[in-house]
C-alpha cells in the first residue's frame, strides 16, 4: 500500500509538472499571437491583469469546469454591468494558478482555487445587441432554482462605444453557428476573444520564466525532491487540521 500511494503521489506530481508546462506554451502562444483567440468566459468578477482572485466552490458545474481546465488553465472573465443589466464586453484573461484536484480524476464536491488576471481581453461580436454563449450563475440552472448555479446559455452583452464599433467594422467577423444553443447548459464552449495589449507593453510581461519549448514530461530529480518536500508539507498540515487537539 505504501508502495501504491506513493506511486499515486509521483503521478500525480508529474502530471501537474506537465499541465504547468503545457499551459505556459498554451499562454506565451496566446500572447505571441495576440489578435482573435478563442477561450471560455465566464461572467464572474472584474478581475484586472495582475490581480488574483481565490475562490471556494461547491457548485458542480463550476467545479468540473475548473477541473477539466486543470492548473495553468486560461479562460475569460468579465463582469456583470447591474446599470445595463448586461455582460461587459471588456474583461481579463485568467490562468488557474492553484486547483486543489487532479486533471482527469473525479471532481471532488468542492473546489479551492486561486485565479490570476493575465492580460486584458474583448469578447467579439455584433457592436448592437451582442448575443453569446457563456457561462453565468443563474436560478435556472439550479437543479431545484433554489440557488444561483453556474451555466452555459445564451446571454446579452452592452453594446460597443462608437470607437469600438468602428474597429469591430474593421475586423469584418464571421457570424457563429447556432449549434451550441442545443448543448446542455452544463457544458461549457468556447467564445472569439481579442487579446488586448496597450500600446509599448511586452508581452514577456506575462510569460512565466519556464521555457514554452520545454515540454518534455519526465520530472527531473530536483522538481521530484521539491515534490515530495510539498507533499509531505500537506499532508502534515491536513492531519493537524483534522486533529480537534491543534484546536
């Protein structure tokens, strides 16, 4: 059993290693690209660049989203205008920096996770009268409507200022399908997102110091030192957290 579990314990090291890593190419992608990209977005808080958010969830959908996404995971986040009773255009793009639960394996009933603004972002669209589908929390997506739960639907967005319309003109978009209308609320898609980057800012501001060309998934005996060292910490501190005596 000792065996097992701490076979279990170097897989599950290795493959958060492998998620950090394929996330940092995923996000110095994202930057070096720039322009259109398409991510998910969720209409949660007014998260700014540089700004972290932590959260502690036990909404399902919300959970299995976080989950899938895995550490490193890159979305969108925008916030609620309550003056418009509409989702703002212009939000954040955030990199799930912590995620108590392993990509992959069963999602646990509650989540504990730390969220990272990147780089500012615009969900695309229609200057008038926005449509997208995007993740909200809403009553009708509770299983009983008892409480808000997070869903994917359609939802309205403000409309463009003058300025951003006439870029939005310039852009010439292609209209989007109606195919995700059919999907099950609790299945999230992705939307067209502009990366915005002000004028004589680096995009190496955002990157992170691990090389994007470094993918290779075996650990290295320094990070499996680091691992375990992290690890046992946990461990330890769970089994004082559990103990009515540290108390």
């Amino acid at each position: 059993e000792v065996q097992q579990a701490d076979a279990r314990r170097e897989s599950q090291l290795q493959q958060r290693i492998v998620d950090v890593r394929t996330a940092d190419a995923a996000e110095t992608a994202m930057l070096d690209q720039g322009g259109i990209v398409s991510m998910p977005v969720v209409c949660y808080d007014g998260i700014l660049p540089e700004q972290c958010l932590v959260l502690d969830t036990e909404d399902p959908t919300f959970s299995r989203f976080l989950c899938e996404l895995g550490l490193g995971g890159l979305f969108v986040m925008v916030a609620f205008d309550h003056k418009r009773r509409k989702l703002r255009r212009h939000g954040s793009v955030v990199r799930i920096t912590t995620v108590d639960a392993i990509r992959g394996s069963a999602v646990p009933t509650a989540v504990h996770a730390c969220l990272a603004g990147r780089v500012r972002a615009c969900v695309l669209g229609p200057a008038i009268d926005m449509v997208m589908r995007v993740g909200r929390y809403r009553r009708g997506y509770h299983d009983e409507g008892e409480e808000r739960a997070l869903g994917w639907g359609a939802e309205r967005f403000v409309d463009a200022t003058p300025q951003h319309a006439a870029e939005l003109e310039q852009m010439k978009l292609e209209e989007r399908g109606h195919a995700d209308e059919k999907l099950p609320a609790r299945t999230w898609t992705d939307a067209a997102v502009q990366i915005l980057i002000e004028a004589g800012e680096s995009s190496t501001a955002f990157q992170n110091d691990t090389p994007a060309a470094d993918m290779h998934p075996e650990v290295n005996a320094e990070e499996k030192a680091m691992g375990e060292q992290l690890i046992a910490s946990l461990e330890q501190w769970q089994m004082l957290a559990s103990d009515t005596q540290t108390y």
